[in-house]
C-alpha cells in the first residue's frame, strides 16, 4: 500500500531504494553534536522559563545547511531522508533530556532526598525507553494512524521539503515562519493558529473552546484550576479513550478498507490531514494485533520498570506485601495512561498536558494516602513518560510524509521508520550522558523545573476536602463529551486540554484558525458546480492551509528555541 498512488504509477519501474542509515558516520557523528545542543537546550529553558522547545525544525535547518557544504562526503546531507533522522534525533534529546529525564529526578532533589536522585534516574530512563519503543509498535494504528495531524511532525516535513524543493510552496510557508515568528515575538501563541490549519476540525473546535473557556473563567470569579475542573473532565474523558482505545485492539472480521474508509468518511484523522492520503486498501501498516501486543507489552514493561524503581528507591522497605503489589501496578497503569493520553492530545492538537496529567495521578496517589517517599518516586516515575511518546509520534509523522513518493512504499517506510527509531535512541543516549553529567550544577544553582516543585508542593500541603468528589463529578460531563466524539476526534480529551494548558489567546487564534479555513475553502469552491471540480479545489485549498499552519509552527518554534538568549 502506497498513500499516494500517482506515485506509485510514476514509479512503477522504479528499482527498489534504500533508506539512509542512522548509523552512516556522516549522519552519526551530525546526530551527536545536534543532539548535544538539544539537551542543552532542553534543560536550560526547563529549568529557566518552565518549557521545553520543539527543535525538530532547527535540526532540519542545519541538515540543510551543512548539505549545502560542497565538501565531500557532507553533500550526503542533501538527502532529505537524512535531514529527517537529524532533526529526529535532535528533537528526542531536547524532550528526553527536560521532561523526561531532568523533571523526573529534580522531584526527589525537591523533597530534599538527594539520595533518591539516581534510583530516579534509573527509573526515569526505563519510563523513556518503554515510552519510545511502545509508540514504534504502534504508530500507524487505528490508534495512532500515520494520517492523523501530529502538527508539529507535519512543520518539520514540510520545511525539509521547502528547502528541497524551492518554489511556491517555500514562498507560502516561509511566509507562515516569518508571520509565526514575528507573532512569537509579541507573545502570540501563532502556534496554536498553525495547529488551526492542520487538525482535526471537530478536535481542533473542542480545543479552541477549552483554551478560551479556560482563560476568561477566572474573570468571572471562578478558578477553574483550584477547583480541579479540568482535571476532572480529563479523568472521565481518559477513562473512556482508553475504553476506546482497547476496543480498537479487537481484530475484526470484515473491517479493512471499508471501516477505515468510514472513519475517513465519519470526520475522523483521515478525513482532514495535510497529506490528503488516504489508505487505500485500509492496511496500515500496524494492524489491531500489532497495537494489542505493543500496548501489553508496554503495560508489562512499565510493570517491571515500577519494580526496578520499588526496589532501587528503596519503596520495598517501607511497604507492606499487598500495599507494594498495588503502588507497583498503580505506577504501571499510570505510566501507559499517561503516555497515552498525551500522546492523543498531541496527535490532534500539538499539545500535550504532560504535567496536568500527572498531577491527576498525584492527586489519586494523596486520597489513596500513599508515604511521601513512595509517592514522590510515582509521579516522577509517571512524569517520564509521555512527551518523548508524542515527540516520536510527530517525528515518525514528519519520515511518513517525506517518504509518501517512495515505489515499493511499505518497505521503505517501515525501514524508514525503524532507522528514526535508532536516531533517537542516540539522542536518547545523549540526553542521558548530559543530564547525568549537568544536573548537580543545575540544581545546586536553584535551577529546578517549576512544575517538579509545584509536584513536591502537592504533596506536601495534601488535598482539600471534597477535592476527589469534586473531580469525579466533572468526570461524568467529560466522558459524555468523549463518548459522543468518539475514537476518531478525542473531543473530551481535547476540551479537557484546553482548559488545562489555558493559554492567553491561544483559543481565538485556534477559533479564528478555523473560521479562515471554513472561508478559503468555501471561496476556493466559488462558481464550481461539478463534484469532482469541487473535491480537487478542496484538497488544494488544505494543502494550501496546511503549508500555512506548517509554517506558523515552525516560526513559532524557531522564537522558542531562541529563548535561550533570555533563559542564559
């Protein structure tokens, strides 16, 4: 199965190409210094301004650049395919090295349990390590299709293509960089509107509305935060996206293409993607026996890592037989809800509520009364998990549009994937040498990750009254939201998202980004009556947007990375 068939026709004698190798030492040896300056990155903006950067688009950019070199062997870099194991990699260690490596153990550091810093660690880098080989089993999944917006791996595509390429389409999304940059300047969150262009409409909607909603309720005499609303609307929305999400690990008799198809049909990730592709023969290339397997194994092997973590940390001690059986599976279950509602939240809107998230497990952790100390190793245990999950998912999003020509297709892409797979196990394994070696002069200087003390402070000052009351109330609104959705849109996950992450603006610019896809669309129609006609307007009318909102995340993304003049 090709996604573009045009491709397929134009290629059909084509011979059979090789991906590019992550480990070519033109490749490695790029991948290690930019994966270097991405965990350096990643942990000083963490620690200074409390964000982590997406440096997928300055991996791409400095690929580029170094290809343009005519020197020898540096020339490889022109290759596209290799811009795209760079900027995966530089991408990986930027997250691996913030939120999943530094967050985790600064929370033990905050406690004032020093002594717990390096069990931490240990567990922190299991969490990673299940975290990125669960989402490439099944990435490309009804769950996880390929095809879904993942905004940020869809800027980092089309930059490189941009640079490729030249022409129009360099025009229209250098165009959205410098509008997405600039609007960064002045404090407007333009990726949020870029993410307006590439989503899933009825997702996006939800969302915008969550963002809005989240920023003006405070005006009306209502903190929506105190009062643990969102938290609760995201549990009950949680709950039945994993009820949906087990569902679709079913293999059915009689689904295929024409399930897919009604997905597609139904507004669901394949009804709207910058990509237009559509499967065909409805064979991704992870069907459901393949997703039931990763997410058991992964479920398993979070299991094991909370072991590892129990034992190293010195939890077994201070537990009862029954009461450590049940902190390890807890640790377990939170690990892979966390990852994967962050990683759902991040497929459609470009955001992930990582720290929200958590600290719904926190706050479960406090009415269950679990010890300090085992409770702290729980969240940052959990706090590992997620973000490299969704950073992955938009750099296998990125590889998937950039290899869509390819003629055999399957092969080359699943070839593709597994070689982006490796380039961020190196950043991985850098972000590792660098955190370990960075963190005791991180955080002896005061520089501690914001949210991991907010963590600490949790659970030192407890819960209020009535808070898990509160919260299971709102979670029955936010699994009617969710139910009604369905599997496809994630509506009650993103409207839970919004109100979390409350960004000032970012819902108009959502909103607004919606209403100027609905007009252009409808003004690309004018004057056209035949169906065909009017389908091929419309493909080019998303094309065109995503290009746009390809763009504006990018700008917005560059203005990000150079905070660190400020953070230094």
């Amino acid at each position: 199965m090709n996604p573009n068939p045009q491709a397929t026709a134009a290629a059909a004698d084509a011979p059979p190409r090789s991906h590019p190798r992550a480990f070519e030492p033109v490749t490695l040896v790029l991948t290690i210094v930019l994966s270097v300056l991405g965990a350096l990155i990643g942990i000083v903006l963490i620690t200074t301004l409390g964000v982590s950067p997406n440096t997928a688009v300055i991996g791409a950019l400095v690929a580029m650049l170094i290809g343009r070199i005519p020197v020898g062997v540096l020339t490889r870099m022109r290759s596209k395919h290799r811009q795209n194991l760079v900027q995966s990699a530089i991408s990986g260690s930027t997250f691996a090295a913030a939120n999943s490596l530094l967050t985790p153990i600064a929370v033990p550091f905050a406690l004032g349990r020093n002594d717990l810093v390096w069990p931490m660690l240990g567990g922190a880098v299991i969490g990673l390590a299940v975290d990125s080989w669960v989402l490439y089993r099944v990435f490309d999944s009804k769950l996880l299709p390929a095809t879904g917006s993942w905004p940020a791996g869809i800027a980092a595509a089309e930059t490189i293509k941009a640079g490729d390429t030249g022409g129009r389409k360099a025009a229209i999304l250098g165009a959205g960089a410098l509008v997405g940059f600039v609007g960064a300047l002045f404090k407007l969150p333009t990726s949020a509107a870029g993410v307006g262009f590439l989503g899933n409409i009825w997702a996006l909607a939800m969302f915008g509305i969550g963002l809005t909603v989240g920023q003006y309720a405070p005006g009306f005499g209502f903190d929506l935060g105190a009062n643990h609303v969102p938290h609760g609307l995201m549990i009950g929305a949680g709950l039945v996206a994993l009820t949906q999400a087990l569902l679709l690990m079913r293999t059915r008799k009689g689904g295929g293409a024409g399930a897919d198809r009604a997905e597609s049909a139904d507004g669901g990730p394949d009804a709207h993607g910058a990509d237009g592709a559509d499967d065909a023969d409805g064979g991704r290339t992870v069907q459901a026996p393949q997703l039931r397997r990763g997410l058991l194994e992964g479920m398993g092997l979070f299991v094991c890592g909370a072991v590892v973590v129990a034992i190293a940390g010195g939890v077994v001690g201070g537990l009862s037989v029954s009461a450590l059986v049940g902190w390890v599976l807890l640790a377990g279950v939170a690990a892979i809800v966390h990852q994967l509602i962050v990683g759902l939240a991040a497929m459609h809107s470009g955001w992930f509520p990582a720290f929200a998230v958590t600290l719904i497990f926190l706050i479960i952790g406090l009415v269950l009364h679990i010890p300090t100390v085992p409770l702290a190793l729980l969240v940052g245990y959990t706090a590992s998990t997620g973000p490299a999950f969704a950073d992955l998912g938009y750099d296998f999003k990125a590889g998937w549009l950039l290899r869509r020509d390819a003629a055999p297709w399957r092969p080359f892409e699943i070839e593709g994937r597994r070689q982006q797979y490796l380039a961020q196990l190196v950043g991985f394994g850098v972000a590792l040498v660098v955190v370990a070696v960075a963190w005791k002069a991180f955080f002896s200087d005061g520089k501690v990750p914001p949210v991991a003390e907010v963590y600490v402070t949790t659970i030192k000052t407890g819960l209020e009254p009535g808070t898990m009351t509160t919260m299971l109330l709102w979670a029955i609104p936010g699994a009617l939201v969710q139910l009604i959705g369905g599997p496809s849109r994630q509506m009650g996950v993103l409207l839970a998202t919004g109100l979390l992450v409350a960004t000032p603006q970012a819902g108009w610019m959502v909103l607004g980004a919606l209403v100027v896809r609905q007009l252009y669309t409808m003004w690309r129609r004018r004057g056209i009556a035949d169906a065909r006609a009017r389908k091929e307007s419309d493909e080019q009318a998303e094309n065109d947007l995503s290009l746009v909102g390809a763009g504006l995340v990018a700008g917005s993304s560059l203005n990000d990375v150079g905070q660190l003049t400020k953070a230094l």
